[in-house]
C-alpha cells in the first residue's frame, strides 16, 4: 500500500508566488516537497524553506520549461513515487487519503485525479478506476518502478509533454490510470498571471512548436506538416488581418504562433523564453 511517508511532491514554479503558498498549505506537513523554481526568484526559496517542513527548494540557472523541471525534481526524490503537481492546484483535506485508498490494490505507472468540471462518468461505471491512454499534467502520480527509466522529453518546453510521457510509457505496456475522485485546478494560473501579455506569447509560440513537434515525433515530418498546416495558414492569415486593425493584442497572439509553427517546421528548438522584466 502506498503511504505518505514514500511520496514526495515535485512542484516546477516560474512567477508562481501568487499561488503557490495556497497549494502547499492544502498538502501534509509531513510529506516530502521539492520546488523547483525556473524564474530565480531567490525572494521565493528563502519564504517556502523558511514557512513549510520538509521542503527544499531548487533556482534553475535559466529557465528549465516543465519537462526539463520536472525531471530535475523527480532525480532529486528518494521515495518511490513522486506526485507532480502544478501550483495553481490545491487539495481538498481528505483527498489523498482517498486517493492513495482507491490506488491500494493497483498496479500503475501513471495515476491522476480529475480536474473539479471534469465530466467522465462514463468511464468509471461500477469502478473507480479507468484505464486511459493519457491524462491530464497537473497532478500525476508517477510509480518509479513502472517508469521504465522514461521521463519528460525535454525537448518540450511547455505543453504535451505529459501525453508525450503517458505515449512512451503505454509503449512499454505500462498501465496509465484515472481515479473517480476530483481536486481544484485554476488552469492557466500555474506559471504567471493568465492575463500578463508576456506569459501570453509564451504560450502561443510554444503550443504551436510544441503541437508540431510532437506529431513530428510520432508519425514524421510531412504527418507533422499535414496536421498542423492549417494552424499555420490561418495564424499567418490572422496576423496579417488584426496588423490593419487596432487589436494589437490578438496581431502579437497569432504573430506568436506563426513563429512558434515556423521554428518548429525548421527544426529549431523551443528557443523562446518570456522576459521576465516585462512579466508584471
């Protein structure tokens, strides 16, 4: 049976203080947290290291992406499983006890909770477990044992690279699964403010690479271009149109991801970092 006291959190940060103090307050004192903070703020490790037991935080040198993170995090773990979790996430009072009790009897590589309005009934019929191809990147569950040494691709700087992971592990015939039972999610909170224009293009650039790259992965170079062609037309098209208009914000949105797309098609690596003066 899987325990607290061989579960260690792993929580990436980038300009994630508005957030991440709610998230850790939701999770035991007792239980192991590693932070691993991407934009340098050394403000940040002294305030968490100093509030919360049995938690060490980590400054990358540069800004690391959630892969790349995240990997550092979990080489750092000495327990046997290690739940990554994203900080703008927060845990109701009795959701791990209930999560790691349906999770007794499983054998698993991956397991995940659902997000609050997840909807999926229909999975679960008479059981509280459901066996799925991939889940969601905000809260997961890794088995060390059942990794079969496969982490985060690191290539990917933000996006798909949990549905990348949860692909090469079921590649492995490892078991990926969902558990009946919900905790609270803000989405697009974890790393800056949803609305900073900053954080913004960053992930416009990095969704569309990212989207390319990971077709291009699995099922090659003209798939790739076949799938994502359209996004790239009609980015293009949608710069073009809102550079006559006065909505610079949606021009510098799909400006951002025709270059995302571009860089990708040319076999550039996720080379785009928001600048953190510019990040409010």
């Amino acid at each position: 049976m899987i325990s607290l006291e061989n579960i260690t959190f792993v929580i990436t940060t980038f300009k994630s203080s508005r957030t991440i103090f709610n998230c850790l307050d939701s999770i035991p004192s007792k239980i192991n947290k590693i932070i691993i903070e991407n934009s340098q703020d050394k403000n940040l490790k002294i305030a968490l290291e100093n509030k919360y037991e049995n938690l060490e935080c980590f400054l990358m040198p540069e800004n690391f992406g959630y892969g790349k993170a995240n990997n550092f995090g979990i080489k750092k773990t000495e327990t046997d499983y290690v739940f990554i979790l994203n900080p703008d996430t927060i845990l109701t009072p009795n959701f791990l006890d209930n999560f790691l009790d349906k999770l007794k009897s499983e054998d698993f590589s991956i397991a995940a909770p659902l997000e609050e309005n997840d909807i999926f009934d229909h999975l679960f019929k008479d059981n509280e477990i459901a066996d799925v191809e991939h889940v969601k990147g905000f809260a997961m569950l890794l088995n060390k044992k059942n990794l079969f040494k496969t982490f985060f691709d690191e290539n990917f700087f933000l996006y798909l690279e949990e549905i990348d992971l949860c692909r090469n592990i079921k590649a492995h015939n490892g078991r990926i699964i969902v558990v009946n039972i919900k905790i609270k999610h803000e989405g697009g909170n974890s790393h800056g403010n949803r609305d900073d224009l900053e954080m913004e293009k960053s992930r416009n650039w990095h969704w569309m690479w990212s989207k390319f790259y990971y077709k291009k992965k699995h099922n090659g170079y003209l798939i790739g271009i076949i799938v994502t062609f359209p996004n790239f037309l009609s980015s293009l098209i949608k710069y073009l149109f809102y550079s006559f208009t006065k909505n610079s914000k949606k021009k510098i949105v799909y400006k951002m991801r025709f270059q995302g797309l571009l860089n990708s098609y040319l076999l550039k690596k996720s080379f785009y970092r928001p600048n953190l003066d510019k990040i409010r």
